[in-house]
C-alpha cells in the first residue's frame, strides 16, 4: 500500500517542525513549508527522502496556485492538509497598532489558510478521501488585552472551519480546528520581534503546552475511523485558565 501524504504548512518551527517528525516517523510522507530556506534544508537532512520541502510564502496567492498544481509524482494525493502556518506580531492596544503588522497576520493567518485548503480540495473530493486541519487558538474564543487582530484571525479560522463542513457534507471530506492554548514555540519570539528575554520570561515557572502534544492531537484526530470528524478541539496546559473580566473603576 502506498504511503498516505500530508501537507503541513510552517515546518521550520514549532507545532509544524514536530508534526513532521511525527508522521514521517508512523511512516507517513510530508510535505513541509516555511520561507526559511535554511531551516527546511536542516529538517530535510533530518528527515530523509519521504520528506518534501517546498520553501514559499502561504500569503503569495499565486506562488501558492502554483506550487500546488506543480507538486511532483509520489506527492500529488495530499490526505492531509495541515494548515499550520501563522503569526501574532506586535503587542499593541488596537489604537496604537501597526498596520503592517495587522497586515502580515492577516495574510498569512487568513489568507494563506484559505489559499491552501482552495487549492487542495478538489483533488481531495476527486479522490474520495481527505481531511483539512486547521490550527486555530483560544485566542479565537477568547477577548484579551493587545489580542485584537491576532485573535479576530484566529475566529475567523473557527468560523470557516464550521462553514467548511456545511459545504463539504455529502464528501469523505473532515474539517478539524484544533485550538493551542499557552503553547512554547518560537511564536512569542514572533510576536515581540526578536526580544527573546521577553518572549522566554512568558514561559518562566510554568509547564506550557508543548509542539508535541498538538502533534499528537493532530496524529490522534487524522487517525480515527472515517465517518468521526472532531470538529472543534481547544487544548489548554493546566497552568492556564480565563482571566474574568476587567473593569475601569472612576477616578
Ligand atoms: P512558530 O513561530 O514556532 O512557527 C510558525 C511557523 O509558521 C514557522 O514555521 C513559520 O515559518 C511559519 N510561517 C509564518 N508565516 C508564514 C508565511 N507567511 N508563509 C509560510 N510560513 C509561515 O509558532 P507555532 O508553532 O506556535 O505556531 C503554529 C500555529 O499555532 C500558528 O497558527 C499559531 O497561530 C498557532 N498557535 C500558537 C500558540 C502558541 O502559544 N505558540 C497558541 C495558539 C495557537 P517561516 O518563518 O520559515 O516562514
């Protein structure tokens, strides 16, 4: 039988990095992305022949199209796609936000997500067998100081992974979102531009989720018999919880 393929979006780091490894060690094929050349050539020497790295930017539209339509025999029938790829950047109340910032987050949260899952779901209906994974956060759920565009990205992704199986019942298709909490990557690191004193101290006296654990929760999910579909999973480590509500109190 021939090896089943997926597609995971952002391997250079993080959740993607670890779910490579995962799946090409239960002897899966994947194909991994990220727009550093450096760090998928390192994976590629960690990983071996069953591993495809293809270096873009989810954002690009037509550098996407194309990298889709052009993917070489032995890779072509995609089972999963891992839309993992994604940024928070800058800790700013909305007023004082960057707008580059909102745009690059945007673009890659939202637009490369929806890029990707275009382009791989006909191929997969055609087939008769798929499965769409989507990284999404509690900060889709949730309101949070300094969360506003990072999290209004992410419950987009809630919303559109619903919606997503509205159009695709009556296919063997499944759509997943799967929500990280407190998580330790390289994505604080992201979000306060390189300030890794700042980012690390996040995660001092604290036991975060790591890029493992939602790797086995993508392994687990991908795995189950094919009329199950988990929908919606939010993952937490123990140490966090909901903050209640704030108030301004009159001077
Ligand atoms: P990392 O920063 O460690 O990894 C992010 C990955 O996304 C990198 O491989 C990066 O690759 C890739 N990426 C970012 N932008 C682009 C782009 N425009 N085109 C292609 N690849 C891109 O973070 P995580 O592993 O934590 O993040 C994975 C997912 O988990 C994200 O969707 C994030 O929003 C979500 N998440 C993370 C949480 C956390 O606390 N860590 C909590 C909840 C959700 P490169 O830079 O090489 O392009």
């Amino acid at each position: 039988m021939s090896k089943k393929i997926i597609f995971i979006t952002g391997v250079t780091s993080g959740v993607g990095r670890e779910t490579a490894r995962r799946f090409i060690k239960e002897g899966w094929k994947v194909i991994g992305t990220g727009r550093r050349q450096s760090r998928l050539d390192e994976l590629a020497a960690e990983l071996g022949g069953d591993f495809l790295p293809l270096c873009f930017d989810v954002a690009k539209r037509d550098v996407v199209v194309e990298m889709f339509a052009n993917l070489p025999e032995g890779f072509k029938d995609i089972d999963v796609l891992l839309n993992n790829a994604g940024s928070s950047i800058g800790q700013n109340p909305a007023q004082a936000g960057n707008m580059d910032d909102w745009d690059e987050m945007i673009a890659t949260n939202i637009n490369g997500l929806l890029y990707c899952t275009r382009c791989v779901l006909p191929g997969m209906i055609e087939r008769g067998s798929g499965h769409i994974v989507n990284i999404g956060s509690v900060a889709g759920n949730r309101a949070f100081k300094c969360g506003n565009v990072y999290g209004a990205t992410k419950a987009f992704v809630n919303h559109f992974s619903r919606m997503l199986r509205c159009d695709l019942l009556g296919t063997p298709v499944r759509v997943t979102n799967i929500k990280p909490g407190h998580l330790h990557t390289e994505f604080l690191a992201v979000r306060f531009k390189g300030d890794l004193k700042t980012s690390e101290a996040a995660y001092e006296n604290l036991d975060p989720l790591t890029p493992e654990n939602i790797a086995e929760s993508v392994w687990w999910s991908v795995n189950l018999p094919a009329h199950m579909d988990v929908c919606d999973m939010e993952l937490m480590p123990m140490c966090q919880s909901d903050g209640g509500w704030s108030f301004c109190h009159k001077s």
